[in-house]
C-alpha cells in the first residue's frame, strides 16, 4: 500500500479509512523528506513556471526546518539575506568553470549527509539529479 503525506486540511476530504496521523516518528520523518522530493519533481515537470510549486516547495522546506531544526522561515529568510549580500546570488548566470568533476564536492557532502540514515539516501539522488541537470547549461 503506497503512503504519502498530504496536507492538514486534506483529511477532512478523504475518506477517512483512508487517512491517518503519524504516531511513527520514523515514518513522518521518511514520508516528509520523500514530499520534499514529490514537490521537486512536479516543480519540475512544471518547467519551474508555476507559482503554486514554488510554494508547496517552500511549505515542505519549512516543515522540515522547523521539525528537525527548530528554524523558522524568518531564521532561512535572514540567512539566506546575508549569503546574498556577503557571496551575491544566482542570478547573474556566473559559471565557475575547471578541470576535474565539478559535481566531486557536492557528493562528498551528500555522503556526509546521508551516511548515518539510509532514508536520506533518496534525497541526496533527488539533489544530485537537480545538480547534474543544472550543469548541463
């Protein structure tokens, strides 16, 4: 039987034989993280156009942040203001280009991330797939 997570609201549409709240930490934490990669994915097929995809992105990131960080989206938002002031954004299109595999750092790093939980193995591919499409520019 085939599991995902869906939003608060939705459970008062869905039969409810059908829906249920998480007493298994272990599985919200897996199906958070694999909503994460849903929401990727239909951000993409979207051609990165639609504004709704952004948002259920930014939902899913925020939830995540918030459970297994306690960090709010004003904490990212502040963040995320600095890096851009200190380091600049993305979106001048710059391109640093050498010799070797430039996805190398990135793989180390996912490694790192998911080697003590296998769960998040599926998230470092999802990152690894958007990061080598990304390079193909």
């Amino acid at each position: 039987m085939a599991k995902k997570l869906i939003r608060d609201s939705l459970a008062d549409v869905i039969k409810h034989d059908k829906v249920r709240v998480f007493k298994d930490i272990e599985e919200y934490e897996t199906l958070l993280k694999n909503k994460l990669i849903e929401e990727l994915d239909e951000l993409k097929e979207s051609e990165y156009t639609d504004v709704t995809e952004y948002a259920d992105v930014f939902e899913v990131l925020e939830t995540l942040a918030e459970y297994f960080g306690n960090i709010t989206f004003a904490d990212i938002r502040e963040e995320q203001l600095l890096k851009v002031k200190e380091r600049g954004g993305f979106t001048s299109g710059v391109v640093h280009t050498y010799d070797g595999d430039t996805i190398q750092p990135f793989e180390d790093k996912i490694k790192q991330m998911t080697k003590d939980n296998p769960n998040d193995m599926e998230l470092g591919n999802k990152i690894r797939e958007l990061m080598l499409n990304e390079t193909k520019v």
